[in-house]
C-alpha cells in the first residue's frame, strides 16, 4: 500500500504543517503529485524523499540522477506501463530485473512486470519526481512506444479475398478467349469483374457463394456452346 508522504514527511519534521498546506494547494491547482510539488516548491529534497521512503519500505534507495540505464534494459518495459506502475528497469542480472519505483510494496506492478518480461523482479524504491524524469528521459518523446505485433498484424492473417476473386477472374478471361467471345460468357465475365471491384467487405463466404455461382454459369454456357 503507497505511503501518504505528507505525514511522513511531517513526522520527521522535514515539513511544517503550513509547507504541507501550501503543496495541497499548489497540487490542487496545478495537479501533479504530493512529493513533485514539494520538491518544486524547494520544501524538501529529491533525496530526503528516496531517503524516507527507503526507510518506510524496507528496501535500498537509488538517485536515478546518478544511474545510466542501458536502453536495451529500458525496451523490456514499455512506456505505457512504466507511467502506469510509476517505475523504470534499472538492471538485469541473470534471471533478475532490477527496477526502480515508487511504490515497491505493489504486487500487481510486480507481478505484471515478471509475468511480461520472464524476469523475476527485485524493487529498489525512487522518488516519484525521480522516475518521472527517468520517463521522461529514456522514453523517446515521452509517448507509448509501438506495440508489439499483434495476432491480427500476422503475415497472411487477413482473408484473401482479393487474390481468390482475380484468380478467378484471370481464368474467366482465359476461357472467354478459349471460346470465342460468346454474349453469355461476357456477361458472367463482367459480373465477376464488378464484384472484384467491389469493397473488401464482403465476408469470405459471401465471396465463395460468388464464385461458385459465376463459375457455375460459365460451366452451363460452355456446355451449350459446345452443344451448338
């Protein structure tokens, strides 16, 4: 569960109660959390926060300030979750990635993390002004990245609609030529070109039952043909 840093910071007397009011108000005004607007308006330091908040979870302390991230631990994250967690890759040592946030004690974040990366996690807290520039920094623009490829982004995964109906078309002219021209020919051939122009919202059954339809009209004309 996140700490109310206000009343902590008052309980080590690094605030007076009337500071504590003044950073509500700035927050209130302006948003932004508790501890960014206390470290803006120069009522406490970035470290005395790390400090504290060290010293409340349990678990070590990092001045991000000072930690060069190499960009290919950041990839393992992405962006969307790294503002959502309030956290950073740090480092990978074996099958243990280090990040650094603001919360250590949420599970879920946690849990998300491992569940999405196949590392298991180790918490090291930071400052949420701290991280926020890490965001910032190490994140191009500040903006989600690209997501991965999904299911539908998969080569082929769409219908292929199109190639079946020229396909079909191609051979429909073949056959027109094969016979000479006939009117019944033209007009099936001519339907089968409408519906090749047709939008590609057709349903690929919808497209079969074409088909099937066209080719079994130029199959009833060939054979009346050949019986002329």
């Amino acid at each position: 569960m996140a700490v109310r840093i206000g009343e902590l910071l008052l309980k080590e007397k690094l605030i007076t109660p009337e500071q504590l009011q003044q950073a509500l108000n700035q927050q209130k005004a302006n948003g932004g959390k508790l501890g960014y607007n206390l470290i803006k308006m120069g009522f406490v330091k970035d470290e005395q926060i790390t400090a504290l908040l060290s010293k409340q979870y349990g678990v070590p302390a990092i001045s991000l300030a000072q930690f060069k991230i190499d960009p290919t631990i950041v990839k393992l994250v992405p962006t969307e979750t790294a503002r959502k967690y309030q956290m950073i890759p740090l480092s990978r040592s074996g099958s243990t990635l280090t990040i650094a946030m603001t919360d250590p004690t949420n599970v879920f974040a946690m849990d998300d993390i491992k569940f999405m990366t196949g590392y298991t996690v180790e918490p090291v807290v930071a400052s949420e002004v701290a991280i926020t520039d890490a965001i910032e920094k190490y994140y191009p623009s500040g903006k989600p990245g690209g997501a991965a490829p999904g299911k539908g982004g998969r080569p082929g995964g769409g219908p292929a609609t199109g190639s079946t109906l020229e396909m079909a078309s191609r051979g429909l002219e073949e056959l027109q030529a094969s016979l000479g021209g006939g009117s019944d020919d033209v007009e099936v051939l001519e339907e089968m070109q409408e519906i090749r122009r047709a939008p590609a919202t057709f349903t690929s059954s919808r497209t079969r039952k074409n088909c099937a339809s066209a080719t079994a009209s130029t199959a009833s004309s060939t054979t009346s043909w050949r019986r002329r």
